[in-house]
C-alpha cells in the first residue's frame, strides 16, 4: 500500500508540488531574460537561511507583512537608468556617471551587506515573536461549551 504524504505547506490554495512548479518556471523564466545570472544562483546559494518555528495561527495582515518583508529585505545598489536632457554635454555626463558608479558600489557593498543580515535578523525575530503571540492568543481564548 502507497503512503500519501499530506503537502508540507500550502499558499493560497498551492500546494508544495505546484509552488515548487511555479517558481522553477519563473525562474527559468527569469533565466530566460538574462534577469538571474550564474552569480546570482551563488549568491542565493551561500545565503545563510534560518527556517523559524511555522505557525498556521498568523492573521491574513500579519502573514501579509511578512510576506512584503520577506520581499525587501534583500537590498541593493542598482544602477538607474541614466540619462541626461543635454543635447551635447549630455552623452558626457552620462558616460562618466555609469564609469563612476562601479567605484561607488565598491565602496558600499560592505554597509549593504551588514544592512542585508540585520534585516534578516530583523524579519526572523518579527515571525517568531507572531508566532508566540499567535500561540499566546490560541491558549489564552477560553473554550465554548456547548449550553
């Protein structure tokens, strides 16, 4: 007789199987664009992940935040789009900024890193601190009894 594992995690409405699906697809995707590179699939690679305690008992607006959160915690310094509104100076202007701005991410790559690992630290505190006052808020709620 078969086992039938019940999914690990679901998102709305998802299963692991078909979210496991769907970001391979957009990563490939990405892949596709040249918008993911081998040095970003490293990076993501040698990040330091830790996996806090699941709880099914966050509110849609607590699970929201995190979710945004999750979403920016990552930053880095992008190169604008860069262009100038001078017709003979302009091309000039803009040539040296983007030979400048290498130097400039140089030089800050260590303050980005720093502020990566506290916002990290800073998201992985928020969950299990929910994950505590959900827990709280699920024991502190007295039972109905039926009348």
């Amino acid at each position: 007789m078969e086992t039938v594992l019940n999914s690990w995690i679901t998102a709305c409405g998802s299963s692991d199987e078909e979210l496991s699906r769907r970001c391979q697809e957009g990563m490939h995707l990405r892949f596709a664009e040249n918008e993911y590179t081998a040095k970003d699939v490293e990076y993501i690679q040698n990040l330091q992940l830790r996996v806090s305690r699941a709880s099914s008992n966050l509110s849609n607006k607590e699970v929201e935040h995190l979710r945004r959160l999750c979403q920016l915690w990552d930053v880095n310094l992008k190169c604008p789009p860069l262009t100038s509104h001078r017709p003979i100076v302009g091309p000039i202007i803009v040539t040296v900024k983007r030979l400048f701005f290498p130097v400039v991410r140089l030089f800050m790559r260590e303050s980005f890193k720093q502020q990566r690992e506290f916002n990290a630290n800073v998201i992985t505190v928020l969950t299990e601190i929910l994950n505590s006052a959900s827990c709280e808020r699920q024991v502190n709620v007295p039972e109905r009894t039926a009348e």
